[in-house]
C-alpha cells in the first residue's frame, strides 16, 4: 500500500475503533488489582520543562497514552530528540529551531499553553494562537497573557497570534496574583521564573500534587522554589539553566486515574486494589465513598475496595469540584455514574469548567435521573438501572465514566470515540479486561 493510504487506513482504523462491553446488570463482579500508572497532567508539564534544561531529561513511570506521545511530537518537531519506550522518556531539547506554537499544535495539545512561558523565557520570544472552546468549555488564557505583562514582556496581536517578547535583558521576576488558581497558570509560571532574573511569587496559585512533584523536580535539577503545594510560590531565577544529575525522575502516580478506579471498584467490584497509588492524593474522594457506604482500606501504596453487606443501601451525597484538596473536576464524571447507584438525590455542582455535563444527557438515554438545573448543576436521584447503549465519547473523563457505566448495565454497550479516552487511559481495556471486565476493542471497519 502506498504510505499516504496506509496512513489514511491506520488514521480510520484508530478513529472507527470502539469498546464493546458486556453489562453485569449490577452484578459486582470485578476482583483483582490494577497497578496505577503515571500522572498524564505531571508528564505533560515535565516533559515541557525540558526546555529549561542544558542536559537531556531523563522520566521514568511515564504512562504511554495518547496525550504524552503528542508532547513528545511537538517537541521533536520544534528541534528535539527524544525517545519513549517501557515507560521511560529521554529528551534533549537544547536545539530548539523555533519560537513559535503553530495553531494545528494549539489544537492537537491544548496542554501545549505550558510551553510558552519557558520558550520566551529562554529565547526572548514566543509566537502562539489564541485558543478556542472545547467540549469542557472555553478555557480563557487571560492570565498567562498578564502574568507575561508583569515579568516586563511586551505583546503584539497579531490576527490570532500573541507575539510575546521579553525585555533585552530577559523576562523580570514579578508579583503574580491569580484571580483563579489556574493549574497550568501555576506550572508554566512556575517554570518561566527559574530562568527569570529575581524573585517571582505566585499568590492564589494552585495546590495540586503535580505541581509538588513538578517543583521538586525542578529544584533536584537547580531550581530554587519554595511554596509548592500552598497558596504562594516563590521562585528565584537562576543564572543559567536547570540540570539532571543522578537517576530519572519517576512520575507521580495518576490519582485521577486511581480515583476512576475506585469509583469503579465500588459500584462493580466484589474486590478492587489499586497498587503504585499515594492515598493522601484522594482523600476527598474516600472521604464521600466512605460517608455513602463503602469502606476504603488503605496502605502506604494501595487502596482497596470490597462490596459493601448485602442489603446495604448507599447514601446519596452533593458535590461540589474545587481545587485541590476539594474533589477535582477531573473525577466529577466517573463519580455521576456512582451517584446513579445511590438512594436519594445528590446535586453536583461544577464549579471548575462550564460544559463538563454535557454527558449526562447519554446517561440518562441509559435510564440514569439526571436533571441539568444550569450549566454548571445537575440533580441525580438514584437508584437507577442502567441499560447497554451505544454512545460516543466526548472527552476522556465522561469517556471512562461511560466505560464505568457500561460495565454495570444490562446488554451491551459500544463506546465510540475510544481515541479520546486512549488520551488519558494507557491500555484500559487490557487492565479493566484482567480485572473481570467484559471489555473488547473492536477496530474500525
Ligand atoms: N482560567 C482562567 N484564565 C486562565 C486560565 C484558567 O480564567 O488564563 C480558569 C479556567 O477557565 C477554569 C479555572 O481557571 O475555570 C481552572 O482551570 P485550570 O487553568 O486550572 O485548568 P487547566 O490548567 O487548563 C488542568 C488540567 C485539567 C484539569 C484542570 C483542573 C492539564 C493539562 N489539564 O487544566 O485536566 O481539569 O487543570 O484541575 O493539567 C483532564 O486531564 O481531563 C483535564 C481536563
């Protein structure tokens, strides 16, 4: 076959391709463990910081999903060299052949935003489009745009391109008020102040574990930021770039995919343990399993859920997605499909990003109770059974949720869009298939 075919029938292949599951019809029927991999929203920002260094960076635990191959891309388009294997991730970026972020990359990656503040830090300059909406809901980059301001950048805008220049001398430390704790606000700003001259400080910065671990990454490596995982960050900028001595940083365990598991564990499980996990990281989430009836046992590294006493009856709850330590946005799908199981009503309020309950439409096509108040709040009352569909993925999180949903209706369900949750997911079928699940990928036609 002539490659561009090829390449056409892989592209359909990957894009028609969909999981077929088989409903236990609220059967608990998985058992096992599930090791859980590295944190997709950690690798993402720390293989984007190898912009900062004059060595190659050296990852280990990297999780081989969708997303993560994507950086890569990006990065050995705009000059690096980098391999991916069994989970370990080399990359040298100390040739970098531009300074700009095309829009097709801005599309592919929306992750890509991280780049720009250690690009211009380090080159002076950086070109990039303004992003557009996604099925979450806009995602605003005021703050990155302010935040370049007050390190002394200047901006053109030019069409739809920001064109950012940094002073002569380099980009200035500065004081940074976010008015929203924005994740990546926090981790790019964190990694555009090392090669800033002064101090930075972030205030109203966010708190998430990937952030500790990024910083602790960047400080083993030269960085000097102190604050990491509290409200303020101060970060003093270093003469020269960052470093790696000694072995590859291992990445932080995936608490959004343990916590997807959980809630999985406990409304289909007779046993579910999660190894390679840190318990603390989830501790909203064990909290509301354990108020509505499911006792969470816990190690050092492990989590494991049982089903609950014959005749238990699972209370309902109301959510509401914070920032961390609050209950993530990123759980607040897989958690709905637990809440569909659960006597009583529970409001879920989304706080984070408008959009993020579209999905609940499908749910109730299910014969889920889901009645959307506004954009950001739904009602669920439950008990509901739930029966087999065909339904399209519409984003990682609501695509997993759907998986979780399928697997305790009657029938069969085809989830479509598989391509969306391989982003998030390394190999889910697989594991969810070694746990009991009945769970086939069937490629495209
Ligand atoms: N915001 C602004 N202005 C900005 C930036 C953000 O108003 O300039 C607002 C957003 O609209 C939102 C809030 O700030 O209402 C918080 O968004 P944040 O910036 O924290 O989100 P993010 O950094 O774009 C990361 C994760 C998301 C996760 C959120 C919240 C990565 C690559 N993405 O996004 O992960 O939902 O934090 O925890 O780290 C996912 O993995 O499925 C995912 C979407």
């Amino acid at each position: 076959m002539h490659n561009d075919a090829f390449l056409a029938f892989l592209y359909d292949a990957i894009m028609t391709a969909y999981f077929s599951i088989k409903g236990s019809a609220g059967a608990r029927t998985l058992e096992g463990d599930i090791a859980i991999v590295g944190a997709k929203n950690a690798a993402l920002k720390a293989i984007a910081a190898s912009i900062l260094y004059q060595t190659p960076l050296q990852l280990s635990n990297v999780p081989h999903i969708e997303d993560v191959s994507r950086m890569i891309d990006i990065l050995r388009e705009m000059g690096g060299v980098a391999t991916f294997e069994d989970h370990k991730v080399s990359i040298d970026m100390r040739k970098l052949s531009t300074t700009a972020i095309t829009p097709e990359i801005a599309k592919r990656l929306r992750a890509s935003i991280v780049l720009t503040g250690p690009i211009l830090a380090r080159e002076g300059k950086v070109q990039f489009p303004h992003p557009g909406g996604c099925v979450i809901g806009e995602r605003p980059i005021d703050l990155f745009i302010e935040s370049f301001l007050k390190m002394g950048a200047t901006i053109k805008h030019v069409g739809k391109f920001y064109d950012i220049t940094a002073p002569k001398d380099g980009l200035r430390g500065a004081d940074i008020f976010f008015r929203v704790a924005s994740v990546t606000g926090t981790e790019t700003f964190m990694m555009t102040a090392i090669l800033a001259n002064g101090t930075t400080t972030i205030r109203n910065a966010a708190m998430e574990p990937e952030i500790v671990w990024l910083a602790e990454m960047l400080n083993a490596s030269g960085a000097k930021i102190e604050g990491a995982g509290t409200s303020t960050i101060t970060i003093k900028g270093i003469r020269g770039k960052l470093s790696q001595k000694g072995k590859p940083f291992a990445v932080v365990p995936d608490r959004i995919e343990a916590g997807s598991f959980l809630v999985l564990g406990a409304i289909a499980a007779k046993r579910l343990t999660l190894t390679h996990v840190v318990p603390e990281h989830l501790g909203s989430l064990i909290e509301m399993l354990e108020y509505s009836g499911i006792p969470v046992e816990r190690t050092k590294d492990t989590l494991t859920v049982r089903a609950p006493k014959k005749g238990t009856v699972l209370r309902s709850f109301n959510v509401r997605t914070h920032e961390y330590p609050g209950f993530p946005t990123d759980l607040q799908a897989p958690l709905m499909i637990y809440l569909t199981q659960t006597k009583g009503e529970s409001l879920v309020f989304e706080t984070i990003f408008e959009g993020r309950l579209n999905y609940t439409e499908s749910l109730n096509r299910m014969g889920a109770s889901i009645t959307m108040m506004d954009p950001h709040r739904v009602l669920v009352k439950g008990p509901t059974k739930l029966n087999g569909k065909r339904l399209e993925s519409p984003d990682l999180r609501a695509g997993l949720a759907f998986v979780m949903a399928a697997a305790i209706a009657s029938g069969e369900s085809e989830i479509h869009n598989v391509y969306n949750i391989d982003r998030g997911y390394e190999r889910v079928e697989e594991r969810l298939r070694a746990v009991g699940m009945r769970i086939t990928r069937v490629s495209g036609e």
